[in-house]
C-alpha cells in the first residue's frame, strides 16, 4: 500500500425519534451512522469531509502518519478524529471498521500494483464483516466494462476486461457483489467516469490545469478529439453519500456519469480560457506511449489502458438518475472555475 493511504470513519449520534434530539448510542458509545472511507486517485477524500461536515457528523480518518492527516484535516476540527492505523493489516482495518454503520471503499493503489486491489478489498470486507458494519458502498471505475460494445454503456453492459487492470478491478467488484446478504451487510457499487477538481492531484486533467495555472505546456494522451466525460469530484462525493441513503441501491451496481460529453481538447480550451491563456497541449499517440513504456512502468501500464481514448466508455446513468432525481451534475465551465480558484488558493 502506498504510504499516503487513509481511511475515512464518520459517527453521528442516535436521535430520539420524539424529540429530534441527539442522544447517546447504546453503551455509552456514539453509534457510527456513515462513514469509513478509504483514501482514493479521485478525491484524497477532502470532498466526502465536505459534505460530512454540512450535515455535521463526525467523523474518523485514518491513516499512516498523523502529521498529514492533520495537515489535510484540520480544516474540519472539531468535528474530525485522527487516527493512525496500516490499513493493509486485518488486525488494523478491523479496528478501523468497529463501530461503523457504513463503509466507503475507495482505496487507491500504484497504477503498477492493481494485483492488490482484490486482496486489500477481501481484508476490508473480512473486517466490515466482523464487525457488523451494515451498509459496504464500494466506489470503482470504467475498468470492468472493457471495451465498450455499445455507444452509451449502461449497467447490463457485459463486464468483459481485456486489461489486467479491468481484470483485477472486476474480481474486486465480484468481491463486493458475493458479501451482500440481505440479512446482514448489504454491499452496493458506484461506477464513474474519469474525474477532475479541487484536491484531485492524481487525476488525467490535473496536467492541463497545472499548465494553465503556471503558464506552461501540458502533457496530455492522444488521441485528444475524442469524447470523453468527466465527474466533479464534489459532485461525485454527493452522489455517493445519496446513493448509501437509498436502502434499494444495495445489491447492485450503479453508474454515474458527467454532465455531458466533452473531448480533451475543449476540456482543455476551458482550463486555459478560464485563465485567459491560449491553449497548449502536448499529445502523447499509442506509439509514443510504447517507446516510453519501454523506459517507465508507469507508462507501460498507462499503455495497456490506451483504448479508453480511441474507443472511450460513455456511461449511461439513466437508472441512477432515476434513484436520485437531485443528481448534481455541475457544468464543465462552472467546476472547472471552482478548481483553478482552489488551486490559486491552495
């Protein structure tokens, strides 16, 4: 597990169903209601705080070091606990997972070591498992579909991988899928798009706006004129938060998509024309990736993706849509503002 790993642990008090008024959970403890969270590439988890905080629950994170989690946490003191645990460990994540009502799994791991993804998925599962947790909303991504054999994909869509990736994430969903029992923990999947906002530093667009904040050049993957979609990570935070609230969601998988189909080039002509600059981008073709894969892990592994930008997953949420008629889907422009003011504010 990488080193920068956290887990998220949210806890509200019981409320007395007379008055309205908080009360103590049984035991003298307060009765975790949402939200164990597992630090993930789409957020670093700054936006399910956010959104925590407006209902104001507390909430846990945990993780290795608690200098950084005070560093990206104290924003929402005193409403946050701090803890340190290896979450990699069963003993740990069992501790992280006792007294919790719900788990968001999220967890991220090197693009170079998706072998891990379905191990450090069982371990969370044994743990929410052994600790009565109820509700297991598990975040994943386009991987499993592979390539898309319709233009919008919707939820029956086979799951087909061709990419080891694909592969390694379809055996965590089936994880996921295999622990939901009706009688105990119910387990439910959010699948979404790639994503872009504040905080987001590993995310694919995080190089255009680099470029664009520091009067630069970005260094994108080709070819850059197909459609493609892309999630406010506020946005998707909100959506998984709603989507746990829904007792039908469990039992099966969900996606969510963008507001709309953009490709990366008009992507990129926002960024740069939100700060007034001409754009500048840099695309890196299939055989550029392969010479440098030949050098950088990184890029061979990036390399064994690269149908997603010659035949793109175009996600269809109408069932979702349906479930949850707020669904927040925040403008291009107006998300991709918020996240340059962010990142000259940072």
């Amino acid at each position: 597990m990488p080193p920068s790993t956290i887990t998220y642990v949210c806890y509200k008090r019981h409320r007395d169903a007379s008055t309205g008024s908080s009360v103590p959970a049984p035991h003298g403890k307060e009765r975790p209601d949402a939200i164990r969270n597992f630090w993930s590439h789409w957020i670093r988890g700054k936006s399910p705080a956010v959104e925590l905080a407006k209902k104001g629950s507390t909430f846990r994170v945990v993780g290795r070091s608690q200098g950084s989690l005070r560093r990206h946490f104290r924003a929402f003191e005193p409403l946050v606990e701090y803890c340190v645990a290896d979450l990699a460990d069963s003993l740990a994540a069992a501790r992280a997972a006792a007294q919790v009502d719900t788990i968001f799994y999220t967890v991220g791991v090197p693009y170079t070591q998706f072998q891990l993804h379905p191990k450090l998925t069982r371990i969370a599962l044994e743990a929410a498992t052994a600790a009565r947790v109820s509700r297991f909303v598990h975040v994943s991504t386009v991987y499993p579909y592979g390539i898309p054999q319709a233009d919008l994909v919707s939820e029956s869509h086979p799951r087909n991988p061709v990419a080891f990736k694909g592969k390694m994430r379809k055996e965590q969903e089936d994880l996921v899928l295999a622990a939901d029992t009706r009688a105990a923990m119910r387990t439910t999947i959010l699948r979404p798009p790639d994503f872009y906002g504040p905080d987001a530093e590993l995310s694919y667009t995080r190089s255009i706006f680099v470029a664009a904040v520091k009067g630069g050049t970005a260094n994108v993957i080709g070819p850059v004129d197909t459609p493609h979609e892309f999630i406010f990570v506020p946005d998707l935070a909100e959506t998984l938060i709603a989507l746990s609230e829904k007792p039908e969601a469990y039992g099966q998988a969900w996606n969510v998509a963008g507001p709309g189909l953009i490709s990366t080039r008009q992507f990129a002509n926002l960024v740069f024309g939100a700060v007034h600059q001409k754009p500048r981008i840099r695309a890196a073709g299939k055989l550029v990736l392969r010479v440098m894969s030949l050098f950088n892990p990184f890029m061979r592994e990036v390399l064994e993706m690269h149908y997603l930008w010659t035949t793109p997953v175009k996600l269809d949420d109408r069932r979702l849509r349906k479930l949850l008629p707020n669904l927040k889907k925040t403008p291009y422009a107006e998300g991709i503002e918020a996240t340059i003011k962010a990142m000259k504010a940072a």
